[in-house]
C-alpha cells in the first residue's frame, strides 16, 4: 500500500515536470508571444487526456496538439493579454493619484483584472471539453465565474499561493509552476464545470 503510494506520488511528480518543461519549451518556440496561449491549451489537453500517465505525454503528442492550438489558443491568449495590459495600466494610472473615488476606482479595477484572470482559466478548461465557437466558448466561462462566489475565491487563493510559493522559490518556475496552475485550476472549478455539462446535456 505504501509503494503503492510512493509510487503514485513519483508520476503525479514526474507529470507536472514534463507538462511544465513541454510548456515552457514550446512557448519559446512561438517566441514566447504566439507560443504561449497554444502551450497553456495543449497542457490542460495532454492533462484531461492523459491524466498522470506521464508516458503518455510524449514532445510528439505536444507538439502535435500546440500545432491544432495555435489559432485559438493565441486568440484566446491575445484577449487576455490584451485586456490585462489595459487593466494594468490604468491601475497604474489610477494608484497615481490621491483620493476616495481613485481608490475605489483601482479596487474596481484590481477586481476585474482577478475576474478577467478566471475568466481565461475556464476559457481553457472548456475548450478541452467543447467544439463550440468562439463567441459562445467566452459565454459559457463568463456565465460560469459568477456561478459560485465560492469557487471564484478558491480558484484565486491557489493561484495567488502558487504565485507566492514560486517568487520565494524560483525553481518552480522552471519545473511546476504553470502545470500547478492548470492543475489547480481544473480541481478547483470541477463543480462549476460539472454543473454546467450537467445543464448543457439537459438542453442539449
């Protein structure tokens, strides 16, 4: 039972180390800008697919899911780029200045960008599991974030720990960070996610 154990340990391990090398080594092959929303696609892939049978996540079946990701996943990463930067920026713009109504303007702000975070995870997510099109993909995760106030604050408290753990211990960023991230992700959300399929076969 123990060995068992141990055993189960080493390939969950030896799985989010291959997931995050893969990652990081495609992203630079799409110069980091067209190739890391494809890599952060094929990781939950490769991870629903696959699960922690880290023989089965192979470069060739990376790069072959990186190839089928390319257009939507740098789509999707594009927007949330996008929108982060905007975020960001007038974040910045609006902690430059003193006052009530600036502060509650960069705590709105602040707030968004998290929301905006969450959005991009479940747009991930649901993309493994649906062929549906773009516009109705951004439905679907917009309507699931505000589903359960519950699961939007467990969803930010690991991301924000894997965060934290990583700037403390830089090595992670190499070899754990953005698995755990999916990872967490895809653990956290599984009763959102679970209840929207529930609704969709329903209508379906």
């Amino acid at each position: 039972m123990a060995s068992s154990g141990v055993q189960r340990l080493f390939y969950v391990i030896w799985t989010i180390i291959k997931l995050n090398l893969f990652f990081l080594l495609f992203s630079l092959m799409g110069g980091l800008v067209l190739g890391i929303g494809p890599a952060f696609q094929t990781m939950n892939d490769l991870l629903t697919e696959q699960g922690i049978n880290y023989q089965e996540i192979t470069f060739k079946r990376f790069l072959t899911g990186w190839k089928s990701n390319f257009k939507r996943g740098n789509l999707h990463f594009g927007l949330f780029a996008v929108l982060t930067l905007v975020l960001v920026y007038n974040l910045y713009l609006a902690a430059q200045i003193q006052g009530l109504l600036w502060l509650i303007i960069a705590v709105l702000l602040f707030f968004v960008l998290l929301l905006v975070t969450v959005l991009f995870l479940y747009i991930t997510l649901y993309e493994t599991s649906y062929e549906i099109s773009n516009v109705n993909l951004l439905k679907l995760a917009f309507i699931s974030v505000f589903l359960n106030f519950g699961v939007f604050l467990k969803v930010l408290f690991g991301v924000i720990s894997i965060l934290a753990v990583t700037w403390y211990f830089k090595g992670l960023f190499l070899f754990a960070t953005f698995a755990l991230l999916i990872i967490w992700s895809g653990y956290a959300t599984k009763s959102n996610r679970q209840l929207v399929d529930q609704k969709l076969a329903v209508h379906g």
